[in-house]
C-alpha cells in the first residue's frame, strides 16, 4: 500500500534524516520505564512504508483514541522553510542574482499558468522556467471564475485580475492552464456532486467547498455530458470558435482524473468569458494551453487540438504542438506590438 504521509518526498530529495533504529531509541533512553515506552511506541508505528509517521494512543471519546505524531528528528513546517532558506544561500542565490539584476528594470514574462496550489505541483521546477519568466496563479483546483460571477456579491476573485495584469498591463501570449491527477479538491467537488449537494447549500463553515461548488459547478455539467455522449467527445467554445476534445481517448484515467481533464478544459472557456480576453485570443495575440500533469507517473499531457485529445508531451513531438498560424500571429505581435491597438 503506498505511503500517505509526505516523508517519502523529503527523504527522496536529501532534506532530512532517516528515521532513528530501534538501537538508537534505546540508547537514548535514560530509564528501563523510558526503555518500556519507547518500546510500545515503536509496536504502535503504522505501516506508513516509511515509518516517519506514526499513531499514539490518547484519552479520548470513541474514534478519537489515537493520534498521529511525527518523528521528532524530522523537518517540517516553518523549520523546514528557514533551513531551506539556509541551503538556498548557500547554493542557488549567488547564480540568481545575475538573473535578477538582469531582470530588475525590464521583466518580461511571457507565460501566465494557472494550476493547483496541490503541494505535488512545482510548476517552476517541471517546466524549468527561470527568473522573470513566468506568472504562476494557483488556487483549489485550478478554477477560473467565468465572466458571468465578476463584479456580483463582492466576488471579484485574483485570477480575473491576473488575467489583466499578464495579458493588458505586461504581454503574456501563452496561457496555460495545468491541471493534474489525484486532485484532492475536484475530487471533494466530484463526492459533493454525486451525493446531489443542492447548489443554494450554504456553506458558511466550509470557505472551500463554497468555492468548489459555485466555479466548479459549469464543470460538472461538462463532466456529466461526457458520461452521457458517445466514446467522451465533448464540445468546448474559446471565444467564437469551437473544438471538440476526446477525454482520456485511451482509457487510461479514473473517473476523478477524467473529470480534472474536462474541468482543465473548461477554464480555457471561462478565460474567454472576458470580453477582454475574448479580443485578444481571437485576434492571435494570446494563446491558451491545456495541459494534465500526472503525478504519478511525473508525465505532462498537451491537449492537442488537431488530435482532439491529451498527448503526453516527449522529446519527438514538444515543438509539434506550436502551429504555422501562432507562429505567425507571435511574430506580428513580436514586430508591431498590435497589443495596444486590440485592446
Ligand atoms: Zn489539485
């Protein structure tokens, strides 16, 4: 059974020690009746393959009985943050500063990516961009409020707001939209839906659900059209133009992953809901990008639009993705700065 705890990824990246042998535990111990608790704590470690999480028995109501506890000699939290604040000085920063003087008076971002603030997506580090590069805007689940939400009830939300920064005041041309496998909050959007949670539910004592259910809904009613067409083909509007995707061609992904792809998708409509937005994509001065990140296998998928359909991005095929006509349309951009004009 694989490991829920986090333990595995810090170990596999060389930021903290291994757990402590039972030699270890014992010779620390200073008493026979430290010996004899230390003992029962080892026989309550779970089999968490690690074995850097573990549960204790506590005074509690029934279900409450035990607790999790972490190795002391591990590093997390604010600890795990400041000590790698150390080793970035002590390695990186002297090669970034280069950069960012470089960057200080003339930033020139050119990629604006939406994904999910899942502590598994690294953005930076999966796309190798660097200093300067790129605006990343991530949130529960990678959702992009539509047009429709803006302005009402005080629900004027960051990635609108994103949207303009990147794409009028700078000039982004790529938009990405990253989702990715194993989405916890899609997945508690999916249980919400399938258990009928009315939409008018208040969910005061839950910010999160409140979110998921209000701009993940038009998701769900996508998803739910996939279930009922034929072989997943769905239909998807970017402005005025329509293209139609085929959701997991292969059959390779679960539900939940199948739903996350059609919810990836369905942003790209929603970053068109802005009339704003709308002119630059239609006139070729902004793109917008699916991509599905597996985080289980560390694969990236490309929806690509000739193949109506998620394709794993490789070395043979990465610079097929970018067609004739958005070459075109960046070079135009790139030599008369139409930006202005469209806007
Ligand atoms: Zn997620």
């Amino acid at each position: 059974m694989p490991c829920s705890c986090r333990s595995a990824d810090l170990l596999s990246n060389g930021s903290s020690r291994a757990p402590s042998t039972d030699e270890d535990s014992l010779d620390s111990s200073p008493d026979s009746g430290e010996k004899r608790k230390t003992l029962e704590r080892k026989e309550s470690y779970n089999y968490c393959e690690c074995v850097l999480e573990r549960e204790e028995s506590v005074a509690g109501p029934p279900g409450f009985q035990t607790r999790k506890v972490r190795d002391e000699k591990m590093v997390f939290g604010i600890d795990k943050v400041l000590s790698g604040i150390v080793k970035y000085h002590q390695t990186v920063r002297g090669g970034m500063l280069e950069q960012f003087k470089r960057v200080r008076d003339n930033p020139v971002p050119s990629v604006l990516m939406f994904t999910c603030m899942d502590s598994r997506m690294i953005p930076s580090r999966f796309t190798q961009s660097d200093v300067g590069e790129m605006f990343i805007v991530r949130n529960a689940g990678v959702l992009i409020p539509h047009y429709k939400y803006y302005g009402k009830e005080a629900t004027i939300t960051t990635e609108p707001g994103a949207l303009e920064l990147a794409c009028v005041i700078n000039t982004v041309q790529d938009i990405i939209v990253c989702g990715h496998s194993d989405c916890k909050a899609m997945n508690l959007l999916q249980s919400l839906k399938a258990e009928n949670t009315p939409e008018d539910t208040d969910f005061a004592h839950s910010p999160l659900r409140s979110w998921l259910m209000r701009y993940g809904g038009d998701s769900w009613v996508q998803f739910e059209k996939m279930l009922q067409s034929k072989k997943n083909r769905l239909v998807f509007m970017e402005g005025n133009h329509a293209y139609e995707a085929v959701i997991d061609a292969k059959n390779e992904f679960n539900m939940a992953d199948k739903f996350s792809q059609v919810s990836t998708l369905h942003q790209l409509e929603n970053i068109t809901s802005y009339p704003f937005m709308q002119r630059l994509v239609d006139s070729g001065l902004v793109r917008l990008h699916a991509m599905w990140f597996d985080i289980y296998t560390g694969s990236i998928f490309y929806f690509n639009k000739p193949h109506k359909t998620f394709i794993e991005i490789t070395e043979k095929n990465w610079d097929e993705f970018l067609n004739e006509k958005d070459r075109e349309a960046l070079k135009k951009q790139q030599i008369f700065g139409l930006r202005n004009l469209v806007i």
